[in-house]
C-alpha cells in the first residue's frame, strides 16, 4: 500500500509539473498569435490544472498519513491552488485599479507572470520530493529485521 501510495504521489505531482509547464506555453501561444489576445487554451488549461492540483492535494494528505510524506510538502501542495487562484485575484485588482484590456497596467500584470514563477518552482519541488520519496527506502518490517546472533 505504501509503495502504490508514493507511486499515485509521484505521479500525480508530476503531472502538475507538467501541465504548469503547458501553462507557460499556452501564455506564450496566446501572446504571439497574430491578435495577441487568444488565450482560450491557456484559460482552459487553468481549470484542469486546479483539478489536478486538488486530487494531488487530497492523495499528498494520504501520502503524509500513510507513506512517510512529510506535512510541510502537504502545506506546499495546498499552497499551489490558493496561487492559483490568485491569478485571477491579480486581474480583478488590475481591473479595480482603472487598467482595461486597451490600457492595461503592465505593473500589475507582471505579478501574474511572477506568480506563474513561484507555482512553477513550487511544482518543480513538490515533484523533486515525490521522487526522493519514491526512491527512499522504507525501514525493514518488525519480521524483517536480521536477528543478533548468539553470544556464546
């Protein structure tokens, strides 16, 4: 159980690594397309990528409690969607400060880049740890280990 545990960890983490990584691409598509302005890939990415953060957050809580994960790379998981979501926080702040797709305000913008930045080295940990984890080598059961020999 502790092995397909770690297994699903390591998968699951990287697989947030990766989309993350598509996340980038999808800006950049986005922004180098002929009108500048199509990030319909990128937006749609975002809602599976939550998706997939939380089914990781769940199974890291899973992995701390059965697997040997340790709690802080639980609280690491659960910071990965709260920045999420504040991607959007960062576009309604940008609205709510007068910048308009017309006028944008690069100032506040740029933090969404700079968030990007802190998810993508948060993932990149989460799954550098997933794969510690997955090598380390459980201590041997009770029954396993080697008996002291006799003293004579």
């Amino acid at each position: 159980m502790r092995k397909a545990v770690r297994w699903t960890n390591f998968l699951l983490v990287s697989a947030v690594f990766v989309d993350v990584c598509l996340q980038f691409y999808f800006a950049a598509y986005g922004a180098f397309t002929k009108s500048r302005v199509d990030f319909a890939l990128h937006r749609t990415n975002a809602s599976i990528l939550l998706l997939l953060m939380l089914v990781a957050l769940l199974l890291s809580l899973l992995a701390a409690a059965t697997a040997g994960l340790r709690w802080s790379r639980v609280l690491l998981q659960l910071l990965l969607p709260i920045l999420l979501i504040g991607q959007i926080g960062i576009f309604i702040l940008h609205d709510a400060v007068g910048g308009t797709q017309q006028n944008p305000i690069p100032a506040v913008l740029g933090l969404h880049a700079i968030n990007g930045l802190l998810i993508l080295a948060i993932a990149f940990s989460q799954s550098r740890a997933a794969l510690r984890l997955l090598r380390a080598s459980p201590p041997p059961a009770q029954s396993e280990r080697p008996t002291p020999a006799p003293v004579p």
